[in-house]
C-alpha cells in the first residue's frame, strides 16, 4: 500500500512538473505552440489537397498511432495504408477545415480537442462518384521533437456524421 502511495506521489510530481504555467508566460507559451501547430495543420490540409502521402506522413511522428471509435489501436504503418486507400477514393477536395477547439500543454507534449470537415467528391462501393461530407471531433496528441511538431496520437473520435450526396449515409 505505501509503495502504490509512493507510486502516486511520483506520479502527481511529475504531472505538476510538466503542468504550463498559468501566468502570463504559460499563455504567451500556449499561443506559440497554437500557431505552430495551426501551421502543422495547414501543412497537413495542403498535403491531403494534393495527394501527396509522404508529406501527410512526415507530419506524424515516427511512432504514430490511431484509437478507431471501436476502441482498435492503429499503428503507423495501417494509418499510412489506410490514408493511401482514402486518398485512391478522392476524385475531387473541395474543402478540408481541421479547427483546434481546446489546446492544453504538459511539457513537450500538447493535446488538442479538434474537429474537421472533410468535403470531397469520392468513389462510393458503388463505383459512382459522389459528394461526401463528413464531421468528427477528436483529440490529437502532438510531441515536440527538437524544434518541430509531430502528431503523436489520434484518439477519442466522436460526434462523427456523414452525408453522401446530402443525405445521411
């Protein structure tokens, strides 16, 4: 009992420790890291705009890993083969918004609560061509690794909904 006790003062410090600052700098800081990370957005929505697989990947960190809604933990290699398989369905972007809805900072690490809307032209199972639109919120975890940004951890997706040619599908 004293060595889990012991376990969760060490634990606590070390969560207090990487805590931001509430002061004026902990914003200042907060504000930094928002911009360098809407800017890793845009790189991330621009990629996505022009197919360009290897770039999407390079924003995410080496050992990136994605949590589905069902709860199965996705590892870098399935996430790239299944962007790969999401991009061979999009025919036509027309629109790509990835909104940073709440940021908070532990040290090197920075969780976000972010929602995106995806609106492309894509091939269906039906081998048709059709308007999709989909929304889900999610939180991202992104790891700095020297000077740069990387996408660590996609987890808890929700609110997700989809239209295809305007209707629920």
């Amino acid at each position: 009992m004293m060595h889990s006790a012991a376990l969760g003062m060490a634990a606590w410090i070390a969560l207090t420790a990487c805590a931001p600052d509430l002061g004026s700098r902990g914003q200042d800081a907060k504000a930094t890291v928002r911009a360098e990370l809407d800017r890793r957005y845009a790189e991330n929505a621009a990629a996505f705009m022009k197919w360009d697989l290897q770039a999407i990947m390079a924003i995410r960190a080496p050992d990136f890993q994605a949590v589905t809604p069902e709860g199965a933990t996705q590892d870098r290699a399935a996430m790239e083969r299944y962007t790969q398989g999401l991009l061979n369905g999009i025919k036509k972007w027309n629109k790509l918004t990835q909104t940073i809805d709440s940021l908070d900072l532990a040290g090197d690490k920075a969780i976000v609560t972010m929602s995106q809307y995806l609106d492309r032209l894509a091939l269906r199972p039906d081998n048709q061509v059709h308007h999709v639109e989909t929304w889900a919120t999610q939180r991202e975890t992104w790891i700095r690794i020297g000077s740069q940004w990387f996408l660590w951890r996609v987890d808890q997706v929700r609110n997700q909904r989809r239209l295809v040619d305007g209707k629920p599908g």
